[in-house]
C-alpha cells in the first residue's frame, strides 16, 4: 500500500510540471464540464454563463443608477443576437438597442415594446425607417441625408416618430481601429465641431412629425480607459447646453453609447462599471447644471454583459509540427469566432483535457485561408486529437458575427442557467446550408 502511494507520489510530482500553471477552471466552468457539453451537444460550441450575463447587467445598472438620478440601459443586440441571451436581458430590465430590421424584429417578438427599443444604423433603407415607425421605435439619425429620408416616410405615413441624433464628437477611444467610431474620419454620426448637429435639431424642429427625444454618441468599443468616455461626457453635454440656448430644445435622454471594455488577457485590471459610472455621473451633472432640466442618462453596452460569459469550445483535429512552428488543428475557425483576424484580437486558450508535454503552439482554424489563426505563441500542453480546446471571452461579436464560410455548420450554442445547461441554438445541418439557394433546373 506504502508503495503504491508512493509511486503516486512520484508520479504525481513528474507530471507536475505539465500540470502546473494550467487552470482547471474557467469562469465558473470547470474544464470536465466543459467537456461535458462538448461530448453532450458535439463541437464547435458556445456555451454562455447565463448567470454571469445577468448579474453583470445588475451591477452595471446599479453602478449608474447610484451616480446618476435617472438611467436607462440598453442592450447593444449586435453583440449577441441569441434569443435567449436577448429575452435573458429583456427579463433583466434591459431595452433594446438595434441595428437593422432583423434586430428590432427580434425585440419585438420577444415582448421589448416599440418605446424601448433604439433604430441606429448609420444606413437605413426606407423600409426599414417605415417599419421603425408603424413600430414606435426610437430612431437615431446619423446624417442630414437619414433625416430627409425618414421625413419623407413620416410625411407619407402621416405618423409621429420619436427621435434622437447620433453625433460625432471626435473622441479618440484608445482602441483597435476597426471598432473606433467617435473620431472624425469615421462614417458614424454627424459632426459636432462643424455645427451641422444644430442644422440638424434644427430641420428636424421644421417637420411636426418628429418628436425630438435625444441625443447619442457611441464613441467605440472594448475601451479600457475612463478619459475617452469623460471627454465624450463634456463633449455631448456642450451639444446638449448649446440645443437648449440656441434652439430652446430640452432633450428626454442623452445616450452615451456602449464601448466598455473587458479583460482579454491575463493581467490586464478591467475597467469597472463603478469607476466609469463615478466619475461620468459626476461630470455629467457638473456640466449640465446649469441646464435647467434632468435629461435621462442611457447607456447601451453589448460586450460588457456578455462578452466573457460565452466560451468557444472546439475539438483538436491533429497537432502539426514544421521546423517553424507547432500548430493545433481545431474543427472550428475564423468563420466562428472573427475577432483575432478582423481586430487582431486576442483570446485566452485552454487545452480542456490535454496532459501532454507543453509546447508553444498556433491555434490553427479548418478555413482555407493562411489569416485563420485563432491565436499564436501559446503555452499549452500538447492535446492528442479528438481532446478539446477553449476560447475564452467569446461571448460578444462571437457567434453574432459567425458566417457559413467553407460551408461548415453555425455552432450550436449552449446556455448554462442555475446549473442547468440548455440548447439556444441547434447545430446547422446539411438543409440549412443550401437553403434559400436554387439549382436551375437546365444545370441538374
Ligand atoms: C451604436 C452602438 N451602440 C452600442 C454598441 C455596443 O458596444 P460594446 O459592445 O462595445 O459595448 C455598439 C457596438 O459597436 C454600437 O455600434
């Protein structure tokens, strides 16, 4: 018996150095579970933390309401369209922020009254503006031009509608230039600093239809620093002072977007909704006190509530070794998960089940393009094939962002609720990839 534990021992202290360092967990997942499902709904996987969605939308919610007198959250739907995730958020107390018709159909059907939902595109079709208005739903104007077109449905409609403009303060976010959009080269918002915002407020004055609601300015997103959110605070709260003097125009809401970023690597201090919500109720009040009126603070975040509940779970196809370079093969690519290639961005990757000697590797996807590495240069133990692998965060701009590429299946997505685990989306089959696609005849 002494013997036997002591080979235990000794094996357990050769394996240590594998071991060591390599977590067993990831958020409130243990990595058996994670298998667990992998093996339960098959691979590729998201699978999301309903909880944590849940009570990340409380504490961002409270952090504001503590700091400002009124507050109004939105969920940014763009960053996860799942239904469940969005009725999860809806039941939560969040509205709705939308950026085409799809999406303000999905908030509709899943009970978000027209009221509570906020049209945003920067390009809107006539269609699309006319459905927002039979709807009730807010619409954000981006340009003189999005303004003509909306007046020319309201006249035809002969209905109200209310809205609010998207202005461009010029703020730089001090993020990845693909997701900054409050700077002035971008094509988001109209321009604070020419004062084609004030012709705006002001043509829309013209036209009895329009119920003049609000202002917003969504300045970028996965920012992890205060100052660019405080600038676009003063910023917006000087286009609010100047519509009030100039125009007598008292706003409803002033919305200063989403952007708050989380932590995508190991070391990197978040930025808590706390400290944002402290010092932006702060300034806020400050720099309208002057004011004479209490607009309603609306914030509509996406990857904050969401985006490190979901994890990506793939299956390892092969390990590949060149004199160059050590990749893992996974069954899943940038057709899943688009962050690493479309913002370089970097996800944290767990060998679920692997024991094997530690290696450097590439994190190779299955799409036939050299840009499909879903991240580089990681320290992971070797996995044999058919172990599998985790990509964490993936919860915002993952699955909503994921395309048929290659003709590979959509992932199956899995939300995890008071311990239980429940399907939210069955994995594409065969039917799904060519429906909608005609094969003429004169070609069978
Ligand atoms: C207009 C608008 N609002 C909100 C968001 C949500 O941003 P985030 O997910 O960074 O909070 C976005 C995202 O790009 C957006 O374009």
């Amino acid at each position: 018996m002494r013997t036997l534990t002591l080979v235990t021992t000794i094996l357990a202290l050769v394996a240590l150095p594998v071991k060591a360092g390599q977590p067993t967990r990831t958020g409130r997942f243990s990595h058996d579970q994670l298998v667990r499902y992998a093996e339960k709904y098959g691979t590729p996987l998201y699978v999301y933390d309903g909880d944590l969605i849940e009570m990340k939308f409380h504490r961002f919610r409270s952090a504001f309401a503590a700091a400002y007198p009124k507050v109004k959250i939105y969920y940014a739907l763009k960053a996860n369209t799942n239904l469940s995730i969005v009725a999860l958020l809806r039941k939560a107390g969040a509205a709705a922020e939308c950026i085409s018709l799809g999406e303000i159909r999905i908030a509709l059907g899943l009970g978000f009254p027209g009221q509570d939902i906020l049209f945003t595109s920067s390009s809107k079709s006539p269609d699309e503006l006319a459905f927002a208005v039979e709807n009730g739903v807010t619409v954000n104007l981006d340009s003189m031009g999005d303004l003509e077109n909306l007046i020319a449905v309201v006249e035809r409609l002969q209905k109200k509608v209310p809205i609010s403009f998207r202005i461009n303060p010029d703020v730089d976010p001090k993020t990845h230039r693909h997701i900054a959009t409050g700077h002035k080269f971008s094509k988001f918002g109209i321009l604070i600093a020419h004062d084609e915002f004030i012709a705006a407020y002001r043509r829309a004055l013209q036209c009895p239809w329009l119920e003049i609601k609000g202002i917003q300015s969504h300045i970028g997103s996965q920012i992890m620093q205060l100052e660019p959110f405080i600038r676009n605070v003063e910023l917006v709260s000087l286009a609010v002072r100047r519509l009030k003097k100039e125009l007598g125009i008292e706003l409803e809401f002033i919305d200063l977007g989403g952007g708050l970023g989380i932590p995508y690597q190991d070391g990197v201090a978040p930025l808590t909704p706390r400290t944002v919500a402290a010092e932006v109720g702060r300034r806020l009040k400050t720099e309208l006190a002057d004011l004479g009126y209490l607009p309603t603070l609306v914030l509509e975040p996406g990857r904050y509530f969401v985006g490190d509940s979901g994890i990506l779970v793939a299956r390892v196809n092969s390990v590949k070794h060149t004199p160059y370079r050590h990749f893992i093969n996974v069954n899943t690519g940038f057709n899943h998960l688009i962050r690493p290639l479309l913002y370089e961005a970097y996800h944290r990757v767990r060998v679920l089940n692997g024991t094997g000697k530690l290696g450097l590797f590439d994190l190779a996807g299955n799409i036939c393009e050299t840009g499909d590495i879903l991240a580089q240069d990681r320290l992971l133990p070797t996995p044999r094939p058919g172990d599998y692998v985790a990509f964490l965060d993936a919860g915002a701009y993952g699955a909503s962002m994921a395309s048929p590429y290659n003709s590979f299946f959509m992932p199956a997505e899995v939300l995890v609720r008071h311990g239980r685990d429940s399907l939210i989306r069955s994995r594409q089959t065969m039917d799904d990839l060519t429906r909608n696609q005609i094969l003429l005849d004169e070609l069978r």
